[in-house]
C-alpha cells in the first residue's frame, strides 16, 4: 500500500512581507513596481520579467521540473522568462544570475546547484533590489532575507521514508546497504543521507559504502559497478534519486545478478522510467519528490510583485510507492 505524506504549506506571510519591506529598505534602487518591465500582459496586468537559473539537465525529475517551469510561466500567463541551464556548474548559474540582475528582471528564481557559495550574488540581488525565489533545493546563506520564498520538498522527510521501509522490510537480516549519493553539496544529497541514516538506526542495516553518482543515469552505473567489484555482499542500494537507480540496475544485470530480488533497491523521484522499473519489480520502492513547481512559482511571484504576502517556506508534498502501487499509479503520472 502506498504511504502518504501529506505535508502542508507552513504558513508564514509575516516574515515574507517583512522581508519584501527589508529588501526593498536595503535596496539603493526603488523597490520594483509591480510589472516594472511595463509591457502590457494578457489579462490586463503588466507582464513580469523573470530570470530561471536551473541546475541542468542531469536526470528525467530535472527534465520535468523544467517543462513545469517553462509550462506555467508564459507570455499568455503574464510572463517573459529568460532560462538557463547551468549544466551542474555553480559558476554558471552565478553568471546567469549576474545577467538577470544586469538585465534589471522584476525577480530572480533559481534551484541552487549546492548549498554554499551564494552570498556575493545574492547581496548584488538584494541590492539592486530584485526579490529572488528559491525553488527545489535551498542555499545556506548569511545574508539577510536573501530570498523571499522557498519552494521545494522536504529531503530530510524523503530519506526518512527511504529508510522506515527498508527499517520494517529488512530489519533483523543483516542487510549490507550501498548508497548512491545525489551532488556532492547538493541540499537534497545532505538531506537525504541524513533522513536515511537516522531511520534505519538501531536496525541491523549496515551502510557499508556510499558514493556520490552526481544525480545521473551513468554515474550511478559507474558508482555501482565499483560497489560489485569491491564488495560480494551487497544486500540494497539506497540511490538519492531513481536516474542512479536505473543506472545501478544496469551494472546488477551485467554482474549477473537479479535487481530488486538479489539485490534490493531504494530511490527517491518517482519519475515514470523509475515507475515503470518499480512496477517490473526492479526496484522495491520509491518516494517521490514532485518536480511540477511551475504553478507555486508563478504564484509565488506575482504576489511579490504585488506587494502581497508570501509563504518564506512552501512544503510540497510528497508520496511514496510500492511495487502494487506503482502499477496502479503510472497511467495517470504526468512525469
Ligand atoms: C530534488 C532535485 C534532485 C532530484 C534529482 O528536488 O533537486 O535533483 O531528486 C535531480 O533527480 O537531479
């Protein structure tokens, strides 16, 4: 049976209309007007200009998270989107950043590649008063109301769920478990070997390796080829996200073994070709992380824009799936 999370917005207004206020106060440049680009939109409103750093193109979750993106935030909708992809490198999507802000966009929306490292270009945003949105991963950061929403899901809960089910699964048969870990720095590779870790404590799971595969399809095969060379023993992989996981599938199949029945796997995504290898039984089960943050961003902006209040932090909520319920899920999936 498939295990529902439902976790719901954390409500907040307060900090992020205080947090409008401060950026506009810190700003030299007027707060912008809402639609400051001044062309008019459909529907009557001013069209908002948006600058979307992503992170890449590293698996089929960004694949989709970035059809959401670019699905919601359209002219018909009221918007321009100016979007670049970083290819995973940090340095490319401070440039792009830079550009945006150069550009003089209405907001600045951006997934972080890694946590670190931000601080420079989101004081340069805060200064030439330009709100930025967080979307999917978050930054650690130690400049002050840096950014006025965060949307994403919550990884600590995600690796938690990994870990409860191989917890009620497997406890008590000595299972030897190999991580594929997401993007050395990456929030959701910290988040999710934390969340697993202390779910599978006091268990009798030992996590007897653990290596990043960089959130792709063939650095989880890579990774894992080196886990069946290096060890004889391997009784589950945990992979931080199911590209790592098919990839992890194709290295059991060249070792001659079984996955999902000689080897157990565990991931988190819940994309269909992760579905899909779930339902054939290649992969015991998966929690998902729901990529579709189009409709949240788009809200999220033309209220900033608005001068409205909004939610500093927007939880989205996340399933997770079973073989039976995989089966019983994927006709309807949208990604
Ligand atoms: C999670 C997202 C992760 C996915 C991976 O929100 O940042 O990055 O789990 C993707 O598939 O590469």
């Amino acid at each position: 049976m498939a295990r529902h999370h439902h976790i719901i917005r954390t409500a907040l207004a307060i900090a992020g209309a205080a947090s409008l206020v401060a950026l506009a106060a810190c700003s030299s440049a007027p707060p912008a007007e809402p639609g400051a680009s001044g062309e008019p939109a459909a529907g009557g409103g001013e069209t908002i200009t948006v600058g979307f750093s992503q992170v890449g193109a590293e698996s089929g979750w960004r694949a989709a998270n970035t059809k959401s993106i670019q699905d919601t935030l359209t002219t018909e909708n009221g918007f321009e989107l100016s979007f670049s992809d970083a290819q995973q490198k940090q340095e490319n999507q401070i440039s792009a950043i830079r550009n945006y802000i150069a550009q003089g966009v209405d907001v600045i929306a951006f997934s972080p590649v890694v946590e670190t490292g931000w601080d420079a270009v989101l004081q340069e945003a805060k200064s030439a008063g330009i709100p930025v949105v967080l979307t999917d991963r978050a930054v650690d950061t130690t400049v002050e109301d840096a950014y006025v929403s965060f949307i994403g899901s919550d990884f600590i809960l995600e690796g938690e769920m990994a870990g409860e089910w191989a917890a009620e699964q497997y406890d008590g048969e000595g299972y030897k478990v190999v991580e594929l870990q997401g993007t050395t720095g990456s929030a959701p590779a910290i988040d999710r070997k934390e969340g697993f870790a202390a779910a599978i404590d006091g268990t009798d799971l030992e996590i007897i390796d653990s290596q990043t595969g960089d959130f792709t399809r063939d650095g989880g095969k890579k990774v894992m080829e080196g886990f069946l060379t290096a060890h004889d023993d391997i009784d589950l992989v945990f992979a931080h996200n199911d590209d790592m996981g098919l990839g992890a599938i194709e290295a059991i199949e060249a070792a001659g073994k079984v996955p999902g029945e000689d080897i157990k796997i565990i991931t988190i995504d819940a994309v269909k070709d992760g579905m899909q290898a779930l339902a054939d039984g290649k992969i015991n089960y998966i929690v998902e992380c729901n990529p579709l943050l189009g409709p949240d961003l788009a809200d999220v902006i033309k209220k900033v824009v608005a001068g409205e209040e909004v939610e500093e932090r927007i939880v989205v909520k996340d399933e997770a799936f079973d073989q039976e319920a995989a089966k019983a899920a994927l006709p309807d999936r949208q990604y």
